[in-house]
C-alpha cells in the first residue's frame, strides 16, 4: 500500500506525516473506496490545514522576544463597535506607521494580522510581530492611538502551536460570513518564509511498523523531542480520504 511521509522543518520545529495518498495510486482501489467528508467534517478538515499553515509560518518567522500584540479601542458605554471598514483603515495605518519605524530603527517589519470579533461583540486587532532593538513598546503604543495594547512576549520554545490554535478559532467564528472582518483567516507581510513539506513514498511495512498508539522513540532526532501534545494517530479518517494517519512534532530541545 502506498502511503507518503511528509516532513516539514519550520524555524526549530519539524512536523511529520504519515498517510495514505491517492495520488500515488493504489493497486485494486476504487474512487469509490475512498470516504467522501460531509459538510460539518470538511468544515473542520479545512480549519485545521488553516491552522497547519499558519503554526507553520509563526514557527518558521518569529522567535522568543518576538511579540504578541492584541490592539484594542477604547469605547464609551453606549458606543456602538467600530465598523468593519473603519477597522480596516484603522489597521493599514498602523502597519504603515509601524513600518516607518521599524525602517527609521534599520529593521523591517514581519507580522501576521488577525481580526478578532469577541463573543460580546468587542472588535480587537491580534498581531504576531517580529521585535527590533528600535521599537519599544511605548512606540508601538504611540502608534496605535485607538486604545490600549496588551503585549505577550513570544517564549524561547520556538513551537508557536498553541497561538496559531488561538487565532485560528477566531476566524472559525466568521470566516465566509457578512461578520468577517477581513477576506482570508489572515494577513501576512510580503516577506515571510512559508515552510513547504518534502514528501517521499513509503512502504506497507514501513507504515504497520509504526502504526499504534505511540510514535517510536526512534523518531525522536538527535537534539529534539516529540512533543505529546501534537501526537494524532488515527485508523479511519475523513481527513485522509478513509484511510490511517500519523502525525507529530519534534521540537528543537
């Protein structure tokens, strides 16, 4: 049976798969074979390759001392939430003042966007933003003159899995709606690294050799650990057309 191994090094985290793919044929399978996902496991299925992607890019651009940076408005009781597209206006002039900066200090902005609609209907922007020795905080608040920000230095883990989760599910919420506060579950600048797996085909015995309930202390590469969070094994999935899975992540120890 021909399944594929899908290695991924993004900044000091390597993903790997294990599954099985059509595209390399199977000899005696049917389309019809394969499981087609509903409505709802689709809907999932595409939430969390958006989040894959996404955890991805924050592995592979930022670092510890790196931040997290949720903006706020300020409002009055009463006030009605800021209109969609003034948010928009509201974000792009703060991009481009902060790229100044950064430019002024000799650095050049890397960032990832996300629009948050929260559950009582509060508008806040989240920003994943690469630090310089340039910028402080307090610049960063000067240029966003619309309310208090909260920082979150990124850790020294280098595994950003939890975030991306974190932003993923506020786009979850909206995404394809007339509530949606931008087009795509994020914006990004122009000058990310976007990590792109290897893939290679392996064997039936290669795959049963590894299939269970734990991965194989053997995939624990030399100056990394697995970490259990990511572990997913699974013998019937939607996600892989009906077929067995494996994944996990090996974090930079």
């Amino acid at each position: 049976m021909p399944y594929i191994e899908s290695v991924c090094v993004a900044g000091k985290t390597i993903e790997v798969e294990r599954y099985f793919s059509a595209r390399y044929g199977r000899r005696g399978q049917r389309s019809e074979d394969r499981v087609k996902p509903s409505k709802e496991e689709q809907l999932k299925i595409n939430n969390r390759i958006a989040e894959k992607k996404l955890r991805r890019i924050l592995n592979a651009n930022f670092k510890a001392g790196d931040y997290h940076l949720v903006l706020s408005y300020a409002k009055a009781r009463g006030d009605p939430p800021r209109d969609p597209e003034d948010m928009k206006k509201d974000i792009a002039q703060f991009l481009r003042k902060l790229r100044k900066e950064y430019k002024a200090a000799g650095s050049e902005l890397k960032y990832v966007h996300v629009a948050e609609t929260g559950s009582h209907g509060a508008r806040h922007h989240h920003l994943v933003i690469g630090s310089s020795p340039g910028v402080d905080i307090g610049t960063i608040q000067r240029v966003w003159n619309h309310g208090r920000i909260h920082v979150n230095p990124l850790d020294d883990s280098g595994n950003y899995a939890k975030l991306a989760s974190y932003l993923i599910k506020y786009t979850c919420r909206t995404i394809g709606t007339p509530d949606a506060m931008q087009g795509k579950r994020w914006n990004s600048s122009k000058n990310l690294v976007h990590p792109e797996p290897t893939i290679k085909v392996i064997t039936a015995r290669e795959w049963f050799r590894t299939k269970g309930v734990r991965v194989p202390a053997k995939y624990a590469k030399q100056g990394y650990i697995i970490d259990k969070n990511s572990i997913e094994i699974g013998l019937h999935s939607p996600e892989y057309g009906g077929f067995g899975f494996m994944r996990f992540t090996m974090v930079r120890d």
